[in-house]
C-alpha cells in the first residue's frame, strides 16, 4: 500500500533530483523510496553488526563446569523438576 508523504527540500534539490530521476528512466517516487529502504536496511544490519561484537567480547567470559553437557540437558532437567517435582 503506498502512502503520500509531503517533505520540505530545497527547490534547486528537486530540480536535480527531477532531472536524475528522469535521465535513470525512474520516478522520483521510486527514487526516494529506494533510498528510505537502504537507511532502514542499513541501520538494522549496523545492530546486528552491534548485537555480534558484544558477543564476541563475551565469548570466553563464561566458564562453564567440566560436567556441562549443553543447555537442552539443563532445561530438561529444570522442566521435569518444575512439572514432576523429580
């Protein structure tokens, strides 16, 4: 579904922004638009960028016990004794 949106731009910004789209064979619309997507794209991937080098620094930080087998093992574990009382 597309939407109007009304934006203040300089006019000489317009006119070349006009002329790109048309020399690209695109509307400005699509322009914009496109430009809208890489921002919104750009700014979740830098997140996720964010979201991986804190766990990079943790990695390590935690030292688990010898006899750890994995987090399934201690979740069974902690749902057989909240449900069967085991």
């Amino acid at each position: 579904m597309n939407s109007k949106l009304t934006l203040s731009i300089n006019q000489l910004v317009i006119e070349e922004a006009k002329e790109y789209a048309k020399a690209s064979g695109r509307s400005l619309s699509s322009i914009v638009e496109e430009y809208l997507k890489s921002l919104a794209q750009s700014e979740q991937s830098d997140k996720k960028k964010s979201k991986l080098k804190i766990v990079r620094e943790l990695k390590g930080s935690v030292k688990l016990p010898k006899d750890f087998t994995s987090y399934e093992d201690i979740l069974q574990d902690a749902l057989i004794e909240k449900y069967l009382g085991e």
